[in-house]
C-alpha cells in the first residue's frame, strides 16, 4: 500500500495532538515544513492533483530529487539546491510521518552527514574555565553573557545536549549549586519524558556563573508574570521553574489575544533546545568578536566533546 499526501497530514496531526508526549516544536515545525513542500510539488504538477492518491516509490524519488534542487522552497528569496541538513531533515521526516501512518518509506539518506567538528581538547576546556572565571569577576556583566556564561558551564561540566540544558529545572540544581541533574531527553520537549538523572558535579567557574545568572533569570521570570498578568488569554505558563529563558520578547508560540492582533510573548519563557543552541552560537560569535588573538569560543556541540584526558579538579 502507498500512501497519499492526506495520509501524512493525518500522521501530522496525530503527532502534534501528543506533542507533549515526546516530540519537540522544532520537530514538529520541520514536518509541517516538509507537507507543504509536498503540497506545492503537487500544486506544481509534479504530484497528484489527488491528496488521496499514492506516492509511489517513483514519485517519492523525484519529489526528493526537485525538492533538492530546491524547487519547492517556501520563500522566493532563497534560490538553489538546498542545504546538506535540511536534505537530511527532509529524508527523517518522511519516514516519521510514513511510520506514523503505518507504513515506513524507510528511505536512506541520500546527502552523507556532515562531519563533526573538532572537540574540545581537556587543555582547552580549563582554558575557557579560565575565561569563565575572568568573566565572574567583573563588575559589569550584561544579561545575555551571564546566561550564556552559566550555559557554557553547564555544558562543559555535563556534556549536556541542547534539549538536557533547556529542561533542567531550578530543583534540577544541588545545594550550594555543587551538581544539577540532567533529563536524558535531548529530542523532547522540555520537562516531558524520563526524570533527572544522577547528580553530576559542576566545577567551581560554573557555580559562579549560576550565582550571576539567577538573579537576572529571577528578574526576567517577575516580568514575564507582570505580563501574564495582563495576558491570561495567552500560553505562557507564570509559575515555570526551567533555568534557562529568554531576554526578550518574541512572537515565537504567540496566540491571538481577544483584542486583536499576536502580542509578543514576553521574556522570561523557557528556552527551547534550538532557541538555546543559537542562543549559545550566537554569543560565541559575539565573544570572540571581542578576542581576536584568543582561541574561538566553541559551539554547543563542540563544548559537549571533551576529546582528551581529565579536566582536573573541581
């Protein structure tokens, strides 16, 4: 049996009517991106007019080769073929949707994974350690370095995946912010699935770190609930304990309100894992801006790597 376009938006909406149960909005968001490439092959004629009608191995074939080619783009601004992720993004989620309707295409990647990035060695995760504590020193320390401070810390300590740094929860932290508990989920939407782990220590620069971040996080969670205050109508939930969350507000997620219009969500919501893995390379960027003759700060993935011996005491 094939299946049909209609098929997959079913598998759709039954996975996004259990989101909470496992699957991520970044997820969720590619799926919805890959059915309307569909949707604009077949308003292209290069699939059934039919949402019933199958898609043949053959047709699932072309439809990837064009989608490729980047064909089926959303947005006129882009041209070319598309990116070496998003053709593997494409290829995962057509056999989780197909899986979902219950029959796998089972397709094999046709792009070869990109490969990883050079780790970071146990010399330089002291060294950046080293920087984390010049930082804490300061008297002067902008909102956005101090979260991402506290996250790189926590990142080099734990080996912690973006979606295990995004749902750990302030009772995540130990006393005296000696160790934090991670959830293993890293593909789930934070604070869903398995509980926290075992203890895992942090070393002395990232306990700092957490002391100048909590207070700014505490600032930015009062706001978000003077907002909420104003905003019921809205999904935000006022008595989050996640850790980490955002500086400022966004329309990400937002509903439209009874008066009218999309407000912003405010800050202080709780980051999700890409939302904090760009926020973490975006700030790298910045940093490094500032250290021309430094080592580069590393990204999320590369911090998570350490490649070498023992980082030393704690």
């Amino acid at each position: 049996m094939h299946l049909g376009r209609r098929d997959l938006h079913r598998a759709h909406a039954s996975l996004a009517a259990r989101a909470g149960d496992g699957l991520s909005p970044e997820r969720l968001r590619q799926y919805a991106a890959v059915l309307g490439e569909l949707e604009r092959a077949a308003a292209a004629g290069d699939l059934p007019a039919d949402p019933r009608a199958p898609l043949t191995a053959d047709l699932v074939t072309a439809f990837l080769e064009h989608a490729e080619a980047g064909r089926y783009r959303a947005s006129t601004a882009a041209t070319g073929p598309t990116s070496p992720s998003t053709n593997r993004v494409r290829i995962g989620c057509l056999n989780g949707l197909s899986e979902q309707a219950g029959h796998p295409y089972d397709l094999e990647h046709r792009t070869p994974a990109p490969p990883l990035k050079p780790g970071t060695t146990a010399r330089e995760a002291a060294d950046l350690r080293e920087y984390l504590r010049s930082q804490n020193r300061r008297s002067l320390l902008d909102d956005g370095h101090a979260r991402i401070l506290a996250a790189i810390g926590i990142c080099l300590d734990t080996g912690g995946r973006s979606g295990e740094l995004a749902a750990i929860r302030l009772a995540d932290l130990g006393p005296g912010l000696r160790t934090v508990r991670l959830r293993p989920n890293p593909q789930r939407l934070a604070g869903r699935g398995p509980g926290p782990g075992e203890p895992i220590g942090l070393y002395a620069p990232t306990r700092a770190a957490l002391v100048r971040y909590l207070p700014v996080r505490e600032g930015l969670v009062a706001a978000m609930r003077a907002w909420y205050a104003l905003h019921p109508d809205q999904d935000v939930d006022p008595n989050h304990d996640f850790l980490f969350v955002s500086l400022r507000p966004n329309h990400t997620g937002g509903r439209p309100a009874v008066e009218g219009g999309t407000p912003l969500r405010p800050e202080g919501v709780p980051l999700h894992p890409q939302g904090l893995r760009r926020a973490l390379d975006r700030a790298a960027l910045r940093i490094n801006a500032g250290r021309p003759k430094a080592r580069p700060l590393p990204t999320m993935e590369q911090l998570r790597r350490i490649t070498d011996g023992a980082p030393g005491p704690r």
